[in-house]
C-alpha cells in the first residue's frame, strides 16, 4: 500500500486551505495591501469567529487524516470510498457552479472578489476526492476476492 504518496498530496491541499485561513485572519486583525481585502474572503455564510473555529476543526481533521496516511493506520474500506468520493464530487461540482455563476454575474468584477471562498472550497473538495481514491484504488482488491467467495 502506497498510503504515505496520498500523504503529500493532502498535506499539499492542506497547505492551500492553511494559506486561505492565514490570510483570512491576517486580513481581519492586520489588513495588508498586497492580499485581496477581508470582505473578500468571507462567504458570508458565517460571523468570522464561527468561521475561523470551524476551520481550525477541518485543519484538525484533515492533520488527523493525513497522520493515519503518514503512519500507514489508514485501512482502506469499500464503502468509504463511495462516501468520500461521491461527496467530495457533489461538493466540487457544487462550488464549481457556483464559481461559473460568480463570473457569469460579475464579469467585470476581479478575479479575486467573491471568488476566494469558491476556490477554496474546490481544494477542500479535492482532498475528499483524493482520499476518497485511496480508498477506491485499495480496496479494489478486497472487493475482486469478495465477489469470488
């Protein structure tokens, strides 16, 4: 098993979503002019202390995930690989759209506003996807011998 490869791959999208949060909150209590301005980082979904708690959770999570790989406790499973890949689909082609349907409304706009939190969310998709396919790929072995049992 090739799980600590899956390893850099996530600690990769991992780093793009740390990027985003550090930005995020550099903007909110030390405003620089080189970064898009912190309106533009904010879905408006959520009070930004809802939000950064809620993506310390999801870097937690995703350092837990990516120790498992790293330390090869990971064991793939035939039914998470439908899970993780069916949501992280769903959740790409969900903020997918919903980025087309930002430059289709705003073609003028820049690139940056209202666009970041899209982006972004696109990487978190991709790590589901990414670790959805470990679970795919390995399992497909346990599911060929199951099938002849």
């Amino acid at each position: 098993m090739n799980s600590r490869t899956y390893s850099y791959g996530l600690a990769c999208l991992l780093a793009l979503f740390c990027f985003r949060v550090g930005a995020q909150a550099l903007q909110y209590f030390y405003p620089v002019e080189f970064l898009p301005p912190f309106e533009d980082w904010q879905s408006g979904a959520l009070p930004y202390g809802v939000l950064a708690f809620s993506q310390a959770l999801i870097i937690a999570g995703c350092l837990k995930v990516i120790s498992d790989f790293r330390e090869e406790r990971i064991k793939p499973r035939r039914a998470a690989d439908k899970i993780l890949l069916g949501l992280g689909g769903l959740y790409f082609f969900i903020m997918l759209i919903r980025l087309i349907v930002g430059f289709t409304i705003a073609p003028d706009h820049p690139w940056w506003g209202a666009r970041i939190p899209p982006s972004f969310h696109l990487v978190l998709a991709m790590f589901l996807i990414l670790w959805g396919q470990f679970h795919f790929k390995y399992s497909l072995g346990k599911r060929k011998t199951a099938s002849h049992d």
